[in-house]
C-alpha cells in the first residue's frame, strides 16, 4: 500500500539564463513505515524535495499524495493544517522557539491546533527523548543535542503521518548523532511511522529501509537496504 | 578604510529601504532637537525684546545735562546713550553697556563718579535712574545674570538631555533593523579575515554616509517645524498679551534661528547617530563570525511564565507576551515614551480645562467683597460724587444696553470710640451697599432679612466682630468718620459744607487735610462672630448699611461726597462677551465719569490665552514624545518581525496558519498599547485626584472673611463642579481613543514586514538564517 506517491515534481528557481532545475522530474513512491533515506551531493535537491513532500515549498509541476490525497490542492490555510497534523518537520538547525520551553516546543503543534496535549503520551515522549529532566528548560539553555531531541519530540508528538528529517545530525557530534538516529529508528519501529530523513552520512542511511540519491535534481538510484 | 567605505556605500545603496528608513530617522531626531534649541532661542529673543520694550537700553538716567552724557560716553562699558525728551520737561538718557559690569549698582556709582551724578534726594537736584534687570539679565551683562542664565541652561540642558536619550534609541533601533539583515554577511566578512574593528569601521562609516544627508535635513526639518510650532502658538493671542499693540508685536515677536544654538543641536544629533552606529558595529562583532552565520534569533535566557496576554489570548498571547519581552530594555522604554506621550495627550489637557475652570468658577465664587468676581470694577470719577451720581452712572450704563447685574457701594473709613469716649479706637469700614450687593454678600450665608426690610431696619449689620464687642456694644455704637481733602493753594474748596476751617479738622499736612465727623450707628445684629475677647485688627470690622443711608447721613452728620480717603465703586457684567471692545470704548469716552478699576473679563480672556498657548506648546511637546513613541515602537515591532523570520517561518512550517500567525503580532502590537494605556490611565486617574487635592490645600488655609469658612470649602464646590464638568472619564476616554492611532501604527509596522515577507517561500525565510 503506498502512502507517499510523488509524481513527475519539477522545481524551478529564476528565469531565462539564471533559471536553475532544482527538480527535474521526480517521482517515486514510499509504501506506510518505511524509513528511507535521501542522499545526494550538496546542490542535488535533497532539501527542495523534502520540503515539497512536507507542504513547505510548492512544486513548479507534478503532484504529491499523501494518503492519497493532493497536498498542493489545498488552500494556504489548509495546506498549514496538513503541516500542523500530517507532517513532523526536523531541521539540521533545531528551528526552536526560544521563548518556549522544551516540553512547550513539543506541545506547540498541537496547542496551534487547538487540541489539549495528551500528558501521558507527552510523558512517554520526553522519556523517549530522555529530556524528562530538561522539560522546562528554554533552547538556550539546552545543548545541540537536546535541542534536537527537543526538535524531534515537535515533529512526533502530533503522531504525523510522515516524518521529514533534513539533515537531523549535520549539527551534532558522532555520540549526539548516534542518539538521535537510534531515536528516530526507534520512532519508526514503535509508532509505525513513515520517516524520509537527508543525511550526507553513510552510517546513518545504512540504518534506513531504503536509500534513495539524487543527483541534479533527478533520481539517479534507489534501492532497498535489506542490511536494516 | 577604503574598503569599509566601498562597503558602507554598497550596503547603503544595495539596502535603500532601510537606508532612507535610517536617513529618516536620523532626520526626525535631528529635526526635533534642532526645533528645541530654535524655540529656545525665539523665546530668550522675544523675553529681551519685551525688556527692551520697557525701557530701551540697560539703565535710564533722568534729567542729566548733555556733558554729563559726553563724560559718560568715555567709560569703556558704555557702548550707547540714547536722550529723549520726557513729560514735563524731563529728559531720558538711555544707557546701553556693553560688557560685564560684574554688580549694577558698583556701575550705578561709577556712573555717578565719573559724571559727578548726584542722587541724593536733599540735594536741589537730584539725578534718578532706573535699571533695567530684565535686559542685564538677559544680556548677561552681570555676574548674577550670568549664574541665573547658566541656572536656566542646566535645566534645559537636562531636558535636551533627557529627550536626546529617547532620540537615541530612534537612530539606534533603525541602525539595529539595517544591520540585523546583514548580520549573516558580517559573519562572513569575519570568517574570511575582516577584523572586528574593520567591520565596525563599516558600519560607523555608514553612520556617517547616512548622517551627511540625514543630520542637514533634520537641521532644516527642524526650522521648520519650529517656525510652525511658533506660528501655532502666536495663533493663541499670547504675544498680545506681552506687547500693547500689534506694531510691537510684529517688531518684537519674531521666529529666531541662532546659528550657533542650531549647531549644537545638530551637533548633538550627529554624535548620537555616530555612537549608534557604533554602538551596533559593537554589538556585532559580539558574535563569533559562525554565530553570526548560523545565528538563531535573540537568545532567550528567562521567561517569565505568568501573562495576562496568556489568560485573555491563550496560546497565542502567551506567546507574544514572551515576544514582547525578547528586547526588555526596549520594551520597558517604548511603553514608558507610549504612555508618557498618551498621559500628556489626555491628562494634561484634562489638568488644563480643570484649571481653567477653577480659575474662573473662583472669580465668580470667593468671598462676597472679592475684586474679580464681576466683569469690570469701575471707580465713579464725577465731579458730583453724590449718591444720585452713583445710580445715575448706572441708569445710564443700563442704558447702553451692554452691562447687566449692577452693584454699587460707598466705603468709608472710621473708628468706633472707647467707652470712654477716647484714645484710638476699633477700626471700621462703613459699606453703604445696594440690593445687588447685598444679594451677592448673603450668597452662602442665610439672609438675615430683604434687601427692603434692611432699607427699614435703621441700624447696621456687622460682620466678624468679636463676642464680648457686641455684647458690650449692641445698639451703642457711635463711630467716628474720617474724612481727608486736598486743600489745592489758590482754589476753593469743593463746597462749603466741606471747609477745612471746619472745627473738627484735627490733621493739616502736605495740603491733606483730615476731618473727622461722628456718626451713630446702632447694630442690630452680627452676621459671624469671632471667638476672641479682644479685636485688635481695626480695618476687618465692617459695618454695613443700605446706601439709602448714605444720603441720609451726609445731610444729617454732614459728610461730602469728595473724601479723598473715601470709595464709590460700581460693578457690573457684560452683558454679552462679544460686547466686550464696545465696553471698552463706552469706558473710554465716559473715562471723565468712570475709570476701570480691574477688567475682570480682560483678566479672564487673558488667562485663556495664556492656557491655550500653554496647551499648544505642550500638544507641540506631546507631539515630539508621541513621535518618538511611535517611532520607537514601529521600530521595535520591525526589528522584532525581522529578526524572527525564520522562527515565524518555522512555526509556519509546525503548521502554524497565516491567520494565527497575525493573530500573534495582533497581540503583540496589543500589548504596547494596551499597557501603556493602562499604565497613563492610572496616572491620569491620579494625576487629576492629586490636581483636586492639591487646589484644597493651596486655597484650603485661608478664611474667607465673610463666612468664616476656609477658602478652601468654597474652593471645594468650585472643585467639584469642576470635576462634574471635568470628569475622571475625560482623560480615560482620551487616553483610550489616542491609544487607537498608536495600535494602529503598530499594526501597520508589522503587517508590512509580514507582508514583505510573505513574498519569500518559507524555505527562504528559513534559510535567511540557516
């Protein structure tokens, strides 16, 4: 059963000679649990891919279906509803809010969607994350590390559909970024959620069902990983 | 520095938002400041045309002959003597110095020494003269003149000061907004090998780019805007009232531009601009050339969690309660200027209306025999000041139509002999009063009787005479009139009822002449008592009698109608306000038969104008803080928005919806508003509570010497009539509308960042900082 469908997305930046093909074409399919990896030199369309999947960014063509339903047919309003319910997003730079506390940052989400946080799953969840102890704590006061936990913990706790990881370690060191690639692989093994991560670091796409390279802006190679 | 400079220029032109934005900025301190020293000078020039006014050089000397004037002329000090020719054959001799003469009257004597003036008043001839203080002073031509000046100067100075702080923080947030934007690519400049001085030498040589166009413009800006302050102010009438012709005022009561005043300002402006840039070049090299490339926006280190913001908004208001309060500092002094400049708008205003009415509702209200309480206060001047003259004078005011509400009094001066029928006597003033008077004496106090029955009554009513006086004196009474004359050599004598021959003339001296007449005068009741044993003031025990009396009297005690110690008053109203120049003439050609004594209404209209000039020049000053107020915030919501793009972005990117992420800064322009407003209507609230309180006490010491009351009751129902007409919700429902342009300007200066923003993808706004 496929969950993500991504069919011939283009995406164009500039015009006439400046005009560059961050996308030329892409299309591919993720069935539901999977945890697949993207890879690919800098410049390749890694993250312009990865936040069109997410909703952030708009194609110049093609479609994405989510659950079987077109994400860019949706409003503004609705397509940050999606973001808000659907996706889990995980930046290489955190992209907390610094007036919030960690379990703040966590709940955020859901507190935009009106919705009350669940305080067992949110316990469970600061467990997991190992930031019981740092709840209360504001980013600046939280090592990279933590603060990607933290960052995690935002993309988890609504229960996306999908989580969307754009170079989650590229900021940590190699005992941070064992932690949080172990948490993520954890994630996806218990709450059975579909998870694209970008990662320049073999190690971590070896611990992926499926690995997937671009190469300006087209899909050069995708195979599953049968060692994970 | 070429290369700081080549950048600076670059930046300058590559950011020509913010350039003009900074350019702005700059312009609007400048310009405010120069307005101030521009208005400062005006007003010393206008203060010294008016003492030149008066008397037109620093000293006048009388009657001094033109060798004198020759000797005088060789003293160093003297730059002018000007002669005229004075009434009855006086002359003038106006000297003018022109350097410091250390202490006026060691120049006075020098004078005398050098011209061989003499002043002694034995002497045939003396010399008289006159100083002009007000010109020395402000010409700061002696040693107190000068400590009195340097005293005016250090207050002003404090309050330039004081405002060119709030001016700083104009120019520094709009140099923070321009380098915020580049602070990634200062990063780089770092990491590639720029030192830090080099960058702060960027954006210091920037400061001075922006300042080459910005300071001259705010200078001229300034002018400007102080000539139309002046023009606005000179609107109220308020040069009328300091020069007594419309000549004068168009000479004297001009806008002054001293150069070197306008340079200090400017001066002062640009020294802020270049300390703030280099204030932010120093806040940017802070940051460790990765930290400024990979920067996250405001590093929080507390939060408080509690917010009303929260409790009334939710999420969202907890949210921008904590937004508000990244930049404290900032946050702290917006909301102060905020509230400052809505305070002064409605509060001052309100302290303003409720002056004015005290001022008037106390002419109309205080004590019974009080001076301003009608519009004119006239002296009956005939030659016939006989009782018939008193009520003929007003048949005929009546007449012409312009005045209403008419009283008129005799006073005459007397005492009240000992039981023993000698030695000094109890002092007393007789008042022979008519109906509108007496009406207006027994305003708070019962009437003890109609005018008609006291017309029949046939004895006087006394008021504040002491307990055991009445009880000694009641229906006794016998006073003792003085009457005085100038007895003119060679000219008869009014009338012959009158001739000093008279055996009762008991005082001849410097052609005065003093008769004293008895009359008696039975007491039929006393209207307040006073609780002493002993009344030793002679002139507070006031006898009053209905003026019909008077005519009976003078034939009965043979009193006339001349005495020179004695007094006719009449009093009257306007009828209508606009008649107020007719009354004026009408004074004019009968001044034979009426001289104003005080023209109340005058006095009145002039109050009025000083209170509005007073009012425009604060609304001109509430405007300068209202300005700086609402630059400040626009600022500081920009500069917010901006340095938060990514972070609103990525909340976008949670699944934050356009319409919350308005709804947020909504709260947040809310927020500078809202507690400023609360913050100005708790001082309003006490600001006009402590104006009441504090009119009680300046008037609550006083008795009033009719009732016995304090002055202070009376002006308590004034107060509290005004506070009906001047309520507490005055200022609060001022305070509340001006607080809806501030929210206003607040939105605008987010909606446009957002706006501007908005045009990037999300993925951009993320990336301005990653």
């Amino acid at each position: 059963m496929e969950f993500l469908t991504v069919e011939h997305i283009s995406k164009q930046y500039g015009k006439g000679e400046t005009q560059v093909n961050a996308l030329d074409d892409v299309s591919f399919t993720i069935p539901k649990g999977q945890m697949a990896a993207i890879i690919g030199p800098s410049g390749s369309g890694k993250s312009t891919l990865l936040h069109i999947l997410g909703g952030v960014d708009r194609p110049t063509s093609g479609k994405v279906y989510l659950d079987g339903q077109d994400v860019f047919a949706q409003n503004n309003k609705n397509l940050a509803i999606f973001r808000r319910r659907q996706v889990g997003l995980i930046y290489q730079f955190y992209n907390l809010i610094p007036v919030l506390s960690a379990v703040e940052n966590i709940t955020l989400p859901v507190i935009m969607d009106g919705r009350k946080p669940d305080r067992e799953y949110l316990s469970r969840l600061l467990e997991l994350l190992n930031l019981s102890d740092r709840k209360d704590h504001l980013p600046s006061q939280l090592s990279g590390g933590q603060q990607q936990r933290v960052s995690i913990g935002r993309a988890l706790f609504t229960s996306p559909s999908i989580i969307l990881a754009d170079e989650p370690t590229g900021n940590l060191d190699s005992k941070n970024s064992a932690e949080i690639v172990n948490l993520l692989r954890n994630s996806n093994r218990e709450f059975k959620q579909t998870m694209i991560i970008i990662t320049h670091d073999d190690s971590i796409a070896l611990q992926c069902d499926r690995i997937i390279t671009i190469a300006d802006g087209k899909i050069t190679n995708d195979t599953m990983n049968t060692q994970a | 520095m070429k290369f700081e400079r080549l950048l600076a220029r670059r930046y300058i032109i590559a950011q020509k938002r913010h350039s003009l934005l900074t350019v702005c900025s700059i312009a609007i301190a400048v310009a405010l400041m120069s307005m101030m020293f521009c208005l400062y000078t005006t007003y010393h020039e206008v203060k010294r045309n008016q003492a030149y006014d008066d008397i037109p050089g620093h000293f006048v000397i009388y009657n001094i002959t033109e060798e004198q004037e020759n000797l005088l002329r060789e003293m160093p000090e003297i730059e002018k003597i000007t002669r005229t020719d004075g009434e009855n054959g006086w002359t003038k001799s106006y000297v003018t110095v022109n350097r410091n003469i250390e202490e006026e009257m060691d120049f006075i004597n020098k004078m005398k020494q050098k011209a061989s003036l003499v002043t002694d008043t034995d002497s045939e001839t003396p010399v008289q003269y006159n100083i002009n203080y007000n010109l020395l002073e402000l010409d700061l031509l002696t040693d107190m003149a000068r400590y009195k000046l340097a005293v005016e100067f250090a207050l002003f100075f404090v309050l330039a000061i004081v405002l060119a702080f709030l001016l700083r923080l104009v120019i520094d947030t709009a140099f923070e907004i321009s380098s915020k934007e580049r602070e990634r690519q200062f990063g780089v400049l770092q990491s590639i090998g720029a030192t830090p001085k080099q960058i702060v030498r960027i954006v210091t040589a920037e400061g001075l780019y922006l300042s080459a166009v910005g300071v001259p413009l705010g200078g001229l800006l300034g002018i400007l805007l102080g000539f139309i302050t002046f023009r606005i102010v000179l609107s109220t009438g308020v040069a009328e009232l300091l020069f007594d012709s419309p000549e004068k005022v168009s000479r004297y009561v001009r806008y002054s531009v001293k150069p070197s005043m306008l340079l200090i300002g400017v001066v002062i402006g640009f020294v802020w601009v270049m300390f703030s840039a280099y204030g932010t070049g120093m806040r940017v090299i802070k940051k460790t050339p990765v930290e400024a490339i990979t920067s996250r926006a405001n590093t929080v280190k507390k939060i408080r969690r509690f917010s009303i913001s929260g409790l009334l908004f939710g999420w969202i208001g907890k949210l921008a309660h904590r937004n508000a309060r990244r930049q404290k500092k900032r946050f702290v002094i917006t909301i102060l200027s905020l509230t400052v400049s809505l305070l002064f708008f409605a509060a001052f205003g309100t302290v303003m209306d409720k002056a004015e009415v005290v001022i008037r509702g106390s002419r109309y209200e205080l004590d019974a025999f009080g001076y301003i309480q009608t519009d004119f206060n006239l002296t009956l001047m005939t030659d016939e000041q006989k009782l018939e003259s008193g009520e003929k004078a007003i048949k005929e005011m009546e007449d012409s139509g312009l005045f209403s509400d008419f009283e008129y009094y005799k006073l005459r001066f007397g005492s009240i002999k000992d039981d023993n029928g000698t030695g000094q006597g109890l002092g007393v003033n007789v008042f022979y009063i008519n109906s509108g008077l007496y009406d207006r004496i027994f305003r708070y106090i019962d009437k003890p009787m109609s005018y008609k029955e006291f017309q029949e009554y046939g004895k006087a009513l006394t008021f504040n005479a002491p307990k055991s006086f009445l009880q000694e004196k009641q229906d006794t009474v016998k006073c003792t009139i003085s009457e005085a004359y100038y007895n003119y050599e060679g000219e008869n004598i009014i009338s012959e009822n009158d001739n000093p021959e008279n055996e009762n003339a008991t005082v001849k001296s410097n052609g005065v002449i003093i008769i004293k007449k008895e009359a008696e005068y039975p007491i039929g009741m006393n209207i307040v008592s006073v609780n002493t044993s002993s009344y030793t003031n002679p002139a507070d025990l006031i006898l009053l009698l209905p003026i019909s009396q008077y005519e009976a009297d003078g034939e009965k005690y043979g009193f006339s109608d001349l005495g020179y110690m004695d007094f006719n008053e009449i009093r009257c109203n306007l009828k209508k306000g606009a008649d107020y120049h007719k009354a004026l003439e009408y004074f004019n050609t009968n001044m034979n038969n009426l001289s104003v004594m005080i023209d109340s209404y005058g006095l009145m209209q002039n109050a009025s104008t000083v209170i509005a000039a007073v009012r425009t020049l604060a609304m001109v000053l509430n405007l300068m803080i209202a300005l700086i107020a609402v630059v400040n915030m626009i600022n500081i919501i920009s500069t917010g928005i901006l340095n938060r793009k990514s972070e609103l972005a990525s909340m976008q990117c949670t699944g934050m919806t356009r319409g919350q992420m308005y709804r947020l800064v909504t709260i947040e322009c809310l927020q500078f508003v809202l507690y400023s407003a609360i913050i100005a209507s708790i001082f309003a609230c006490l600001l006009v509570y402590g104006t009441d309180r504090f009119i009680e006490f300046l008037f609550g010491q006083e008795e009033n010497f009719l009732t016995g009351d304090p002055a202070g009751n009376v002006f308590r129902q004034i107060n509290e009539g005004a506070s009906s007409i001047v309520s507490y919700g005055i200022p609060l429902a001022k305070i509340w509308l001006a607080a809806i342009p501030a929210f206003l300007a607040a939105m605008i200066a987010s909606i446009l960042p957002l706006r501007r923003m908005q045009k990037e993808s999300l993925i951009d706004q993320i990336r301005s900082v990653e």
